[in-house]
C-alpha cells in the first residue's frame, strides 16, 4: 500500500499522518483507510465471517466452499440450493479480487494455487468491527450436544424405570419441548446476527 511503509524489524508505519490501528499479536499496524475499506464490501464481511465460524481449528478453508457460502448467503438460499451461476459469479469476483486484496493487506493467508483461505493473526482485528466471537460457533455445538446428551439419558432412564420424576410425562414433554424451542429461537437470533 502507498501509504505504509516498512520500518526495521518488520514494523510497519503509517506515512503522511494516516491514522493506523494495532494489528492483534502482531507488530505491524493496519492502516485505518485498510480496515474501512475491508468492512465497507460485503463479500470481503462475508469472507471473514466465513473464516471466523470454519476456520477454527486452523486448517484452511477451500474457495469453492466460500464461493458456496456467499452466494448462499447474498441470494438468501440454503447452500445446497445454489445454482452453478451464483457460485461461479462469487467465485470469480474473490479470485480475481478481493482474495488477492485481503491478502495483500495481511488479512489472510491466500494460496491462488490450491485455492485454500487461511487466517492470520490479523484476521482477529476484525471480530471486535463484525461482532463475531469465533469460539461462539463451537460453543453452540456443545450445547447442543450436551443437550441431546442429557435429554436421551433422561429418556433412556425413564423407560427403564430406573429415574422416576416427580412430574407428569406430559409435563415433561412440555418442558422438553420448551428447552429445544428457546434454545433454537434464540441459536438462530444469534446466528443472523452474525450474518448481517
């Protein structure tokens, strides 16, 4: 970028008065103009919001799978109902740009050659300005299953008559009933609310 330069040490500073942020456990600074411009287009948002939920154990992410989740997300359809069109419209606009941009800008660890995303310790600048913890999505999967956990061992011992409850079978179904329907509301508020 023209207005960064390299200092000794693999520092970079801003030139000219640009106002930069601190990249998170890195020494070198993002420019604010860079940040600005990342956040103001919506399949760069996307891309580190995709990121943020599937690269959590820090394997890389593929582009035909990011191209998917665009256009599923633009065209407001399940990923399986994406046409080849979609797709091919997304991935044709990440490969050709905002990838090699993002990239470029330290965002994230591109390889154009096998086509895989990775993240950088950049990458984390952008959770504070996209409202994503990515340890959230992790955390959803084990509610969910400590859950299904709990709620089949209380059926399993209930059937063999070696847990009585205090209330009905149809109280409890209720109840049952209750828990998976508040949690679904409240799984999906969050969800699109990471979306948006």
């Amino acid at each position: 970028m023209g207005d960064r330069s390299s200092s000794p040490g693999g520092k970079q500073k801003a030139a000219g008065g640009v106002q930069t942020i601190e990249k998170s456990t890195s020494d070198a600074k993002l420019s604010r103009d860079t940040v600005f411009k990342t956040l103001s287009n919506r399949r760069r948002r996307l891309t580190l919001r995709y990121l943020f939920e599937y690269d959590v154990n820090g394997e890389p992410v593929r582009l035909r799978d990011l191209a998917e989740w665009i256009a599923a997300a633009e065209n407001d359809v399940p990923v399986d109902a994406v046409t080849y069109k979609q797709r091919k419209r997304v991935y044709t606009s990440l490969y050709q740009s905002h990838l090699p941009a993002l990239h470029r800008d330290g965002i994230i660890q591109y390889d154009q050659a096998r086509g895989t995303i990775s993240v950088t310790p950049v990458t984390s600048t952008f959770d504070t300005y996209l409202g994503v913890d990515p340890q959230m999505g992790a955390a959803w999967s084990t509610y969910w299953l400590a859950l299904g956990v709990c709620l089949t061992l209380i059926a399993v011992l209930s059937w063999f008559d070696l847990f009585s409850l205090p209330i009905s079978s149809h109280l409890l179904t209720l109840l049952v009933s209750l828990v998976v329907f508040v949690s679904a509301v409240v799984f999906a508020y969050h969800n699109d609310r990471g979306q948006e």
